[in-house]
C-alpha cells in the first residue's frame, strides 16, 4: 500500500507517492495543475498500482495566520477543491486527510516556527542524504516543491498512521 502526497499550487502541484512505510519512493513530481487531476484520476491503472496500490491520500490545506494573502491563494484553494472533487471518488477505497502547514512543521521539525530549510533538513537526517547520480540517495531528483509534497506524506505517515498501529 502506499500514500499519494499532494502539495497543491495555483498553477502547478508537487506530488509524492511513497510506501506506507516510507521506505522508498514510488513516484515523484511537479506537474500542471490539469495534468495532475489526469494521474490522480487514473491512478489506479498505474503500473504501480496492482502491486502497491494507494490507500491513502493526504494534501496540503491553505490556513490563514493573519496576514493578508494575494490572488494566488485563494486560486491555490479553488485547485485543491477541484483534486478533492476528483479524490471524492477514491474515498471508498483509500483515506484522505487535509494537512495542515503547521501539522508538517510541528510533526517533523517539532517547532511551529520551522522554516522550508529546516524540513529538508529533518527530512535528510530521517531518511539519508539526497545522493548523486552515480549513488542516488532516497531523496535523489526532490525539487523545493516535491520536498513540501515529501512532508505531507511524512506528516501523515506519522501522525495518522503510526498512531493507529
């Protein structure tokens, strides 16, 4: 089984899916936001799939903090309204959880002012060093958006999964 992990923009979305486990990486990515309603619509006919099919979904939740926000987040919510209408028909076969930024940051960093660096960073200490192309290590080809997406899965993994275990 494994979790598809999504972190939502305005124009294009990272993603991660990864073993339930978090032992290895399946599938990573930065796609347009179109492009990735079309893989999560057909996930399951994934060569993945059969083998490890996704069982549990989690995406990033816009929050507000008080600050004033521009045009962009609020096209960033209508885009996750639009994965949720799309999950909607996976929820009789997987779970799907809205993840909060300040869930990611107290979860991995343990500190609710983490900053993205600081995630990468607990991130690498957790599951090795990035690597190279000759030696790739577990996070080989993350970009800045697929490490949020990575923290979105971690964040679930752990807080959802290892407390029902």
């Amino acid at each position: 089984m494994s979790i598809l992990a999504i972190d939502p923009g305005n124009i294009e979305s990272a993603f991660v899916v990864v073993t339930d486990d978090l032992s290895s990486v399946i599938d990573k990515g930065k796609l347009p936001n179109a492009d990735l309603e079309r893989y999560i619509e057909c996930a399951p006919i994934r060569p993945w799939y059969r083998n490890d099919p996704v069982k549990h979904i989690a995406m990033e939740m816009v929050a507000c903090y008080g600050m004033p926000v521009g045009a962009e987040v609020f096209e960033t919510c209508v885009q996750i309204g639009r994965f949720e209408y799309i999950i909607e028909e996976y929820r009789k076969y997987a779970t799907y959880q809205r993840i909060y930024r300040m869930e990611e940051k107290i979860a991995i960093c343990h500190n609710p002012r983490a900053r993205d660096s600081n995630i990468r960073q607990a991130l690498i200490d957790r599951f090795g060093a990035v690597g190279t192309k000759k030696n790739p290590g577990y996070f080989y080809g993350f970009k800045k958006d697929i490490w949020a997406a990575m923290a979105v899965a971690v964040t679930y993994h752990d807080k959802y999964l290892t407390d029902s275990e």
